[in-house]
C-alpha cells in the first residue's frame, strides 16, 4: 500500500480512534437525558400480557417479588421493579420480597422506601409487604422456600416472621398468585421450582440478554415478561408513573443510532478503499 | 441509622468512583488504577464475608447442634490448603477431585436431557404447513437451520457437495444467532450507562462533572505536548 | 454410544480436519516470544461447579497445553482466573507442564494470579495487567459471561493478539467481533483432544461427529414424519 | 496413588450424580443430595486459598517496592476494611448495606457498563462487509437494534416485527444447533474423563 493514502480520507473514517467513539457515545446518552426529545414508546404484546395480569388479581392477592439480581444489572432491573411495586400497591396487592442474589435484599429495601415511602418503619409493614432478606444456596434455596416459605425464621431486618400479619395464611407456594421474578441470569430455575411443581405463574422482569431465555416459557410458564430498560419504560406509562426508564429511552434510541452511523461511516472508508485498490 | 449528611458523602463517593472506573476509557492512568485496586479489594472481601457466613450458618451452626455430617465437608476442605505445603501438595487433589466430580455429574446427567433430547424433540417441525407459507417457510429455516449448524461443526473431514452447501446454510444462520445477540446485549449495556449517568446527575455528585471534564481535558493536553516533544519518557 | 465406539478405534488414528483457531494458539505464543513479552491465559470466571465445570476443565486441559510450550521458549506466561478453588489445579497444571518441558527453575509462582471472586473486579483486574503489562498475546479459554467483550476490547486495545473460545453460546458474538480467532462453542471441548494428538482422545471427537449424525437423522427422520402428521419419533424423545 | 484416587473419586462421584438424575432410588437420591450440599461448603472454604494467595501477591509487590505498590496496598487496606466490618458488625448491618451501596454497587455497575463502551467499538471495527457472514451478522445486529429503540419505530413500524422475527426464526435454529453441539461436547469430555483419559483437571496437564 502507498503511504501517501495513510491520509487519505477513507483511511480516517475506516481507523477512528475508539476514544472518539467513545467520548461521541457518552454524549449521546448524557444529552438526551437532560432535553429529552420524547420519542413514542410503543407497547410490546409481552408487557401488554404482564399489565392485564396483574390488573385482573383480586385486592389482597398474595405476590412473591424474587430478587435474583445482582448489583451489576440494577439500572435495567430495578426500574422494573419500581415499575411493578407501584402496580401492585395501587392494586392493593400483599407483596413478600425475598432475594436469591446476595445483593438483592438490598434493592427489595429500595423499591419499598421509594414507592412506599418507608421500609421497615411502614404502619403496614408485615400486613401488606415484608422484605424476607436472602436465602443462600441458589436453586436448592428456591426449592426448599417454594415447598415451606415459614422456613425463614427472620426478615432482613432481624423481625421474627412468625410474629407477622402477612405470612399467617402461608403454607407453601400454593398460596402465591403471582412470582415475579427479577433477575439478570435465568428464569429456567423458578420455572423449574415453582412453576412446574406448585403452578404459580411467573412474570419476568428481566435484562435484555435474558428475553431470549424467557421466550420457549411465554406464554404457558410465563406469563410476561418486560424486556429491559425499555420493558420497564413501557410499563411506566401503563401504571401511569413516568420515571427514569422511560426518561432513559431517548438516550437509548440517540446510542443505538450512533453506532448505526459509525458502522454504516466505517463501512464507507472501507469499502472506497476496498474498490480503489485495484487501480 | 444513616443521616442525611451521610447520604450525600455516599452520592459523592460512588459518583467520584464512577467517573475514575470510566477515566480508563481515556486511558489506562493511575485514577482508574485506584479504583480498580478498590473494587478489588471491596468485592473480594464481600465475598469472603458472605462465603464464611454461608459455611458459619449452614455447616458450623448444625455442626454445632450436633449434626455430625457436617464434620466431613468442613475437615476435607481443609485438604484443599495442603495446596501451600510443598511435600504433601498432591492431597489438595482428593477434595478437588470430589468438586469436581459432583459439579460436572450434576450437569452432564441434566444437560443431555434438557439439552440434547429436549432440542431435538422442540425441532421436530413439520416442513410444509397447508395454506400456511410464511410457518412453512419458517420451519424450513428452523429445521435446515439447525442441520446446517450441527453440520457446519463436522469435525471429522472437510465437506464438500451437498454437505458443503448445508453447512454454509447453518453457517449464515450462526451468523444471524450471532448478530441479533450482538444486538439485544448492545441494548442492555446501553442500559446500563444510562443508570450511570443519571446518578451522576443527581446532587451533589453533579458538581464532579465539570471536575472531570476539566481533567480529561489537562490529560488530553498534557499528553499532545509529550507526543510533540520526541520521547522525553520513553516509558509510555 | 460413544463408548462402543472407543473401544473400537482404539489403535487407529482417526483423522481431524484441521481446525484453525486452536492451531493459530501456537502463532500467539510465537509472537509472545518474539516481542519478548507476555502471554495471558485466562479459564474466565467459571469454576468446578455447575455448567462453567466443563467449561472450565476444558480450559485448563488447554492451559497444559500452552504452559508446556511456553516453558520450551521461555515466554513469560500470566494465568488469571476468578474462582479460587481452581487455582491448586492451575498451579499443579503449569508447573507440571515446565516440569514436562524439562524447565522446572523457569516456573515463576507470579504468574499464577487469583483476582477477585466478583465477576467485574474480576474483569477490572485483567484489563488492568493487559494494559499494565503490555500482553502480547491473549487467550480466553473457558467460561466467560458479561465480562468477555470488556476483555477482548481491552486486549485489543493493548494490542494483543487474541483467541476466545467459550461455550456460553450468548458470549460467542462477542468474541467474534473482537478477537482474532475464535473456537465456537463445541470447538472448545474438542481443543484439548485435538492439541493432545493422542489417538484415543482423537477418537473421541470422531464419536462427537457420530452422535452428531445420529442426533441429525433423526431431525430428518422425524421432520419428515411430522410432516404426515406422525408423532411416533417425538414420542420416543419424551421417555 | 498421587493421581489415581483423586481420579476414582472424580470418577464414582460423575457416575453417582447420573443414577441420581435417571434414577429414582431413596439411598442414591439421598447420598447424592447430601454431597450436592456439602460440596457447596467446600467450595465456600475455597474462598481462603484465593484470599491467601491474593494478600501473598500484593504484599509482595509493597515489600519489593515494585511499581503500583500504592494500589496494592489500597486494595489491601479495602478488602481488610470490608473483611472486619463484614464480620465485626454482620452483612445485614446499615453501615455495610451503605458500604455494599456507594462502592461495590457504583463500581460494578461502572465496569459493566464499560461493555457498552467496547462493544460500540468492536462493532465500528469489526462490521465491515468484508464476506458475506460478516455481512449477514451486521444486518441481523442493526435490524435487531432498531428494533429495539424507539428510534427504529419512528423510521418503519416494521423494524420491530422483522426484529422479532428474527429473533424467533432464525435465531431459535441457531441457538438450538449450538446448545445440541455443546452438549454432544460435554457428553464427549465427560467420557474421556471417565475412561481416565482427559486427568488436565488433576493437574497433569492433558
């Protein structure tokens, strides 16, 4: 190759530096976020599934939200379950946090203060929502709650569960009426636990990565599921309570167009180059 | 508990961590060694906290109340430390070998059902659905598909024919498997940057935005002037 | 099944087609050693436990491989890894292996290097050394998650030449993209055998490719009788 | 005796853990969910091994004043810190929870999201049409990706339903030909490794 073409445009377009592109994507999901230019976001049948579900639950159901989710993937879960704490308050729905994620605990404490206002302190605490902590042991801790959720002797915050409102009429996952299952890793595992063996339907609030696990359940396992950040934005505007995910999607749309452009612009440097060659 | 001041140390902290992980994308620089060193140190020790008190209240605490099976992990664990012993190295490898014994026959046992039956009875699809084109055309891509792929990964002997033309099939629909992954996980990632950037908007973890910016933009500076002066560090 | 067909083709050497991600290993460690600096292994975050066992195990059947080579050429050699448990193993693996190569006094125990049991301080520590210590050549063998692109991107951007090879099918893409070679998915199960040249792990990939056949004929078999609206085939699958 | 045992037990425990999962038999079920559990415990006591040979590594480096001893000896001061509070106050304390919030939580998620950064990188430079794969793998990422955001919606309404599409069709045939071939794998390493054949785990190397 002659030298002279290392300063030919096409050479520039075909070796941006990644710094650049990098510096190009911050700004593009920094500014949208702070004038957004609100983009519609259209409902996707799965979460249309998850909404009427849930609406169609008799006041006073018994719901088990599972935390199976780590830290790492708490900006697309945990709107999500803002997004569905709220449904269920506003449905006046009894909701037990429990975790499988040694970090999830921390996050069903979360949920409870932002949309409740307050955690443990709550009035209605072990009458309409307890955070049960974290059982160790992955699948053969969802095995062994699932058969006997009283197995827990104390919530996360040291209260003794017996003494507790909420977990009086309990005997064993029977008695849910929905699991909706937070987690960033597989759902395979609940389905297997309590789905397949007890019949509770399940409702996946999952990652992006995660949906196409989550499609050979839905619908017969599953009965929704939201799909990301973007699920959860979807579901903001159900529950009419406009948060950060949907405020996130225009950051999205700006990202995933800016590496569209960078594609097509690499394949443009390369592909003059490639055609010129032979001359 | 945690008062409101602490509150805002805390926004401040994970805020200033945030944007020293992310000078690296600039480079590699002692700022993001930090925090790279941090992290490390925070997370493993988590990790130590919530493994001991897995043992502690699983295995020590029933021990404890007079469940003796319990004695046989925790004494055969200890075999694993004759890893720092020079004569007797070689018995780390008896709890080793039952670690991995039961995790790979958990998995084997599972996954030839779940995996390798359970797929083929999922792809045994009709190839041609009456009144029905676009699912016939689907199964066909299905089916083929998944051939094709099984066959692309022939070791035995190169192809050639018609095995050739299937294989390249399945090739091209790795590729698409390949793409639309790349695609949903891009999204997803996205995702979590947003997270990031909005809690780097929350006060007062704002006020270290300008900061940064600044800089990055002495470390930019500082870095075309070392380029201009030929080699004075030959170190970076 | 693949049993019957050990034992029948113990003695014969079956014939492999050349697969070229595993024999571009041997060009990474080549240009480790000319540059005169490291080679960076990594098993990834899997350990001896659930679906990263095999995974793993299949990594570190691979390492033996590498170390031996590189104790022959003296190229200096970084393991990282994320689960402790592996690391006797590991250890026993390299030093075996510079013991094989008959250069047990080139064995460095630095090299051997748990990071975290976190999966992203994990990641942040292997970026850290390919940057730090200017790898030359990268291979991730084994078990990767979230953290597989980070590195490869990382590696790249240290200038590294790369192999990955994983068999968490939703990780391949990201190997793809960003490294030089890679091994997909089943590829990585037959690398030890293929690298080991022994006739009877050899033999045990010809039996991969049969049960690979069988599996095929029944598609076809079955696909065609779903066609007529006969089940019998799936039936059988239920057990 | 140096490899053989370890090798016969690695042995019995694979063969004891398939008749477990094929077979319903009270004493096997029983014998192998008890060494399903106390593995588990093993595994956790592992976690030493790790933090010994992390410490030996760091202070090593401090005691030799090689360079990046001040990151060394800040990762050793942290994992001290987050060990003794851990243990000293317990992990559900409010002071860990806060700990656990505002560095391990910022700092994992700020990792993570460094993928985001790569991939957008590794696409720019590796999506180029330079054979036909790497073709069909650019267009089946970027119709997945309008697909995705809103941005894809307000150009054609149809970029969703084709990225669905594709994520049910061809991509259910690919997935399903690779988890078949992995399996076939697995099944194949496993043997080699009951037939004595593939010891690499026990330290031999092949």
């Amino acid at each position: 190759m002659r030298l002279a073409t290392e300063k030919d445009w096409t050479h520039k377009l075909a070796t941006i530096d990644p710094r650049v592109i990098f510096l190009l994507l911050l700004i593009s999901v920094a500014t949208p976020l702070l004038m957004p230019f609100g983009l519609p976001v259209g409902i996707s049948p799965p979460t249309t599934s998850t909404f009427k579900f849930i609406e169609g639950l008799p006041s006073g159901s018994l719901v088990v939200s599972a935390f199976d989710m780590s830290a790492a993937v708490a900006p697309e879960c945990y709107p999500q379950v803002a997004a569905f704490t709220t449904h269920l308050k506003n449905k006046n729905l009894k909701i037990i946090e429990v975790a499988f994620d040694s970090a999830g605990p921390m996050f069903a404490d979360q949920a409870l203060r932002d949309v409740f206002g307050a955690s443990k302190d709550h009035p209605l605490y072990g009458k309409n929502f307890i955070n049960l902590g974290y059982i160790a042991g992955g699948e053969a801790a969802m095995k062994t709650f699932a058969g006997n959720p009283k197995v827990i002797q104390k919530d996360f915050y040291g209260k003794d569960v017996k003494d507790l409102e909420i977990m009086q009429p309990l005997s064993s996952a029977r008695d849910f009426k929905l699991l909706i299952v937070i987690s960033g890793s597989q759902v395979d595992n609940f389905v297997r636990q309590f789905g397949d063996p007890h019949g509770v339907p399940i409702v996946g609030a999952v990652t992006a990565v995660l949906v196409t696990r989550v499609m050979p359940y839905y619908p017969a396992k599953v009965v929704g599921y939201l799909n990301g950040l973007r699920g959860a934005a979807e579901y903001e505007q159900l529950v009419k309570r406009p948060g950060i995910a949907l405020a996130g999607m225009d950051a999205q749309s700006a990202a995933h167009l800016l590496v569209i452009i960078f594609i097509i612009v690499g394949n443009v440097g390369y592909i003059v180059r490639k055609t010129r060659r032979p001359s | 508990m945690i008062g409101l001041d602490a509150r805002l140390v805390g926004i401040l902290l994970s805020g200033g961590l945030t944007l020293m992980a992310y000078s690296f994308l600039y480079r590699e620089n002692r700022v993001s060694r930090i925090a790279e060193h941090i992290y490390l140190g925070a997370a493993t020790g988590y990790g130590v906290v919530l493994s001991a008190k897995y043992v502690y209240d699983n295995a020590a605490v029933p021990l404890a109340k007079g469940n003796t099976f319990w004695a046989i992990p925790l004494l055969s664990s200890l075999l694993l430390y004759f890893y720092f012993s020079k004569k007797h190295f070689w018995l780390y490898r008896l709890p080793t070998a039952a670690i991995i014994g039961v995790g790979t026959g958990i998995v084997v046992a599972a996954d030839f059902r779940t995996r390798l039956t359970e797929q083929i009875k999922a792809t045994l699809l009709p190839l041609f659905v009456a009144n029905d084109p676009y699912n016939t055309v689907n199964n066909l891509i299905i089916v083929f598909g998944v051939l094709g792929a099984l066959i692309f990964f022939y070791f035995s002997k190169e192809l050639k024919g018609p095995t050739r033309t299937l294989a390249d099939f399945g090739k091209y629909i790795l590729m698409v498997t390949f793409g639309a992954s790349f695609g949903q996980t891009f999204m997803a990632r996205i995702s979590l940057i947003i997270g990031r950037v909005q809690s780097l908007y929350i006060w007062p973890a704002s006020i270290l935005l300008p900061l940064a910016a600044v800089l990055v933009g002495v470390a930019i500076a500082w870095d075309r002037r070392k380029q201009r002066t030929p080699r004075v560090s030959a170190g970076k | 099944m693949i049993v019957l067909l050990y034992a029948s083709r113990k003695g014969r050497v079956p014939k492999i087609r050349k697969l070229a991600a595993i024999d571009a290993i041997d060009e990474a460690i080549g240009r480790a050693t000319e540059m005169g600096r490291p080679l960076h292994f990594t098993p990834g975050i899997g350990d001896f436990y659930g679906y990263d066992a095999p995974m793993t195990i299949a990594g570190i059947s691979v390492l033996g491989h590498v170390a031996r080579r590189v104790a022959q050429y003296n190229t200096p050699l970084i393991v990282t890894f994320a689960a402790p448990e592996i690391e006797p193993v590991i250890t026993d693996v390299v030093k075996q292996a510079y013991l094989a190569a008959g250069r047990p006094e080139r064995f460095n125990p630095d090299s051997i290097r748990f990071i975290s049991t976190r999966q992203f301080a994990y990641t942040a520590g292997v970026v850290g050394i390919l940057h730090r210590e200017k790898v030359a050549a990268n291979l991730m063998i084994g078990y990767f998650a979230g953290e597989s692109i980070i590195i490869a991107e990382a590696g790249f951007l240290a200038g590294a030449i790369q192999i990955g090879a994983t068999a968490n099918t939703y990780q391949i893409p990201f190997f793809v993209v960003a490294c030089d070679h890679v091994l997909v998915s089943e590829e990585l199960y037959a690398a030890g055998a293929y690298l080991s040249k022994d006739p009877v792990q050899l033999a045990a990939i010809t039996g991969q490719d049969w049960v690979r056949l069988i599996a095929a004929a029944f598609l076809v078999a079955g696909c065609v009788l779903a066609t007529f609206g006969i089940s019998w085939i799936a039936d059988f699958f239920k057990m | 005796m140096k490899l053989k045992v370890p090798l016969a037990i690695t042995i019995i425990l694979v063969l004891l853990q398939v008749t477990d999962y094929y077979l319903k038999v009270p004493v096997i079920n029983t014998v192998a969910a008890n060494f399903t559990v106390a593995i588990l415990v093993m595994s956790a006591i592992a976690v030493g091994i790790g933090i010994i040979s992390l410490t030996r590594i760091h202070v090593r480096r401090i005691v030799k004043k090689r360079p990046h001893s001040l990151e060394s000896a800040m990762m050793l001061i942290t994992l001290a810190i987050f060990i003794l509070v851990g243990a000293v106050l317990g992990s559900g304390d409010p002071s860990y929870i806060y700990m656990f919030q505002n560095i391990i939580v910022p700092l994992d998620s700020a990792m993570f999201s460094l993928a985001g950064f790569f991939m957008a990188s590794a696409a720019y430079r590796a999506f180029r049409v330079r054979s036909r794969e790497a073709m069909i793998l650019l267009v089946a990422a970027v119709i997945v990706m309008l697909g995705q955001a809103p941005i894809g919606e307000a150009f054609w309404s149809g970029f969703p339903i084709l990225s669905q599409w594709i994520l049910d069709v061809p991509n259910t045939g690919g997935v399903r030909a690779l988890i078949m071939g992995i399996a076939i794998g697995m099944l194949s390493l496993t043997i080699r490794m009951l037939m004595g054949h593939e010891k690499g785990y026990l330290g031999t190397g092949a």
